[in-house]
C-alpha cells in the first residue's frame, strides 16, 4: 500500500471544497448517481440455498440489516451489514468503485468470520432498471462465475441476486436472493460489538488533514509538496474494522482514495489496505500491524517502480482532536527508511 503513489504537483492554493467540485465534474460525473438508490439503511430478507452447485433446492429464511453511505465522490459505495444466519450472526462489509477507463463498476465483499481475504471482485454496471456485475472465483477448489444481478432497483424493494456457473457462464444457480426494505434515508452505523477492538475508535468521524509528501521516493530527494485534504472515517463490522473516504486537494487535481481496516482476532492484529481512486480495479498488498504504548505501527511490502520494497505507516500523536500518519519506506530490506509522507489530522465538523 504505497498511500497516494504516482501523482506529483504542489498545493496549498486549493481548498478541499473546491477540489470536491473539481473531482466530481471531471471524473465520470455521469456515474457518480449510479448508487443514490441504495444509500441509507435497511431491514434485508435473505434467501440462501443451502447448498451450492449440488443439485439442491433446499433454501433458509433469515434477516439482516444494511447500511450504505457514498464514497470517492459518489464513484464509490460503502456498506456495513448484519447476516443473522441460523448458525450464528456476523458480518460483513462491501466496498464498490467505478473505473471511468473500463466504465464498469467493481465490487468487493470482506466476510468479517475470515477478515485477511478480500473476496475476488465482481465488475459491470446498470441498464434501466437492473445492474449485472459478474467475475471469476474459486468455489471448493474450483474455478466458476459469480454473478451479481440488482433488480428494481427504483422501486420500494429493491431484490439482489448472487449465481454462481461452474461451466462458463452457460449454466447458472442462483444461491442468495436479498430484499431490501428501507428504515431511514441518511445512513447511520450499525451497532458495534460490546467488546469490540477499540485501537481505531479514536479515528471515527470527520477530520481535516494537512499532508507533506516528498516528491520522489528513494532518490535522495528533499523536495516536499504540502496540501490539504479531509477524512471522514467511520466503524464497521461490528467495530472490529473501520474505513475512510478521503478527498487529496493538490493543485495538479483532486483525487481520492478509500483505507479499509480490519482486525484479525488470531493473530490479534490489524490490515490495513488502500484503494487508490484514480485506479480503482484493486485493492493494494494490506499492512499488518497493532497499537502500543499509544502508537500504531503497521508494516508490508509491495512494489516501486518494478522492484519491491518495504513499506511502514505508523500513527502517533493521537488525542480526541488530533492525530499524526507518517509513511516511510525501505528499498534495502529495513537497514533504512525514508519518511516520504506526513499527515497531521485535525478533527473537523
């Protein structure tokens, strides 16, 4: 997770506002109503086979609650939900984002019994009244189709479908119907576990961001950029994972980006993954890490310029108004780091 890697330009002349503006008129506004539909909460009435791709027409009833918010300045989707299933309630969290070069949306699922894996994504989009999205998985060591398909979703009951093919699309079993009954047209979070991990609880909420990146990484450099930016960061699967939209104001264009954040219980833990919005096909390699002592520090690898390197975020300086990122880097096995990225938080509105 190379947080923001690739953009250049220097800020400081451009509010995050006006950059609001600016990204949704040039970065497929023509998409970024696509979801309004579906955003608040909801009462969901599941519907699932009980087994797949067995022949079997054996199904179980039971409900769940959903709720939705806009993200990347509606080319995005966040939403958190609760799947009371009979052996046991959980959940389960799905980020959405729109690529403007495909023009098809992608779809991911993070099951909150298993949060290391982020599910293979599902990508497409709208027609009228419906939307199919549909992509390659493995299913009991198998390779087969997931198909999503979203049906009236205009009307008062908007139903979700899952179908899975294990013969290239030309057979197809749906396994899971949902629909949807809304309860409340803002989104507000669901109910956090009692006991939940509270190490983020602190970053909850809306905040105002001044960030310092210096301009080329591993290169001797000493050139920094400032800017400004917002972060409005909310809990999720029960409080054992938390997310944020945020908005990056640089004078060479807004962007945006999505930190996704979930806590593994066996290893007592914490990911940490990235979803750049001006290339939203996939999530960056996740960060692993945990809090001590007041600071969070969080470590992996992934990839600059071709060759691998080392990558280390650390979050300090945390008060009930205030917080600090710093992100560093080491292209030589952790014998040394460059601090390319510095972010102070100030809690907004």
């Amino acid at each position: 997770m190379i947080f923001g890697a690739g953009a250049a330009g220097l800020s400081g002349a451009i509010g995050p506002a006006r950059a609001a503006r600016l990204f949704r008129s040039e970065n497929g506004s023509a998409h970024v109503r696509d979801w309004d539909w579906l955003v608040g909460n909801w009462d969901v009435w599941h519907r699932r086979l009980k087994e797949r791709l067995a022949g079997s027409t054996e199904w179980e009833e039971f409900p769940g609650k959903s709720a939705l918010w806009l993200a990347l300045g509606g080319l995005g989707t966040i939403d958190d939900n609760i799947v009371d299933i009979p052996s046991g309630t959980y959940r389960g969290l799905t980020v959405r984002a729109f690529d403007p070069a495909s023009g098809k949306w992608s779809i991911w699922w993070l099951d909150g019994r298993n949060p290391t894996r982020i599910d293979a994504p599902v990508r497409g989009g709208f027609e009228g009244d419906s939307g199919v999205f549909q992509g390659p998985d493995v299913f009991k060591g198998k390779p087969v189709l997931v198909r999503f398909r979203w049906l009236d979703i205009h009307s008062s009951r908007p139903h979700w479908e899952q179908a899975l093919s294990a013969d290239g699309g030309a057979r197809w079993e749906v396994n899971w119907e949902n629909f949807f009954t809304r309860t409340a047209a803002v989104p507000t979070p669901l109910q956090n576990h009692a006991d939940h991990q509270r190490d983020f609880d602190f970053l909850h909420g809306s905040w105002r961001v001044r960030h310092r990146r210096l301009k080329q990484r591993l290169a001797g450099s000493a050139d920094w950029e400032e800017f400004h930016g917002t972060l409005v960061n909310r809990p999720v699967l029960g409080g054992q994972g938390n997310i944020g939209d945020n908005l990056f104001a640089r004078a060479s264009g807004a962007h945006r980006g999505i930190g996704m954040r979930a806590f593994d219980a066996a290893r007592g833990e914490w990911l940490s993954w990235w979803l750049d919005g001006r290339a939203p096909t996939g999530f960056g390699p996740p960060l692993r890490g945990r809090f001590a002592d007041g600071i969070g520090t969080f470590d992996g690898e992934d990839m600059l310029d071709h060759r691998p390197v080392r990558i280390r975020v650390r979050w300090s300086r945390i008060t009930r108004s205030t917080a600090r990122w710093e992100q560093a880097m080491s292209g030589d096995g952790d014998a040394n780091w460059e601090t390319n990225w510095i972010s102070d938080f100030v809690r907004g509105d």
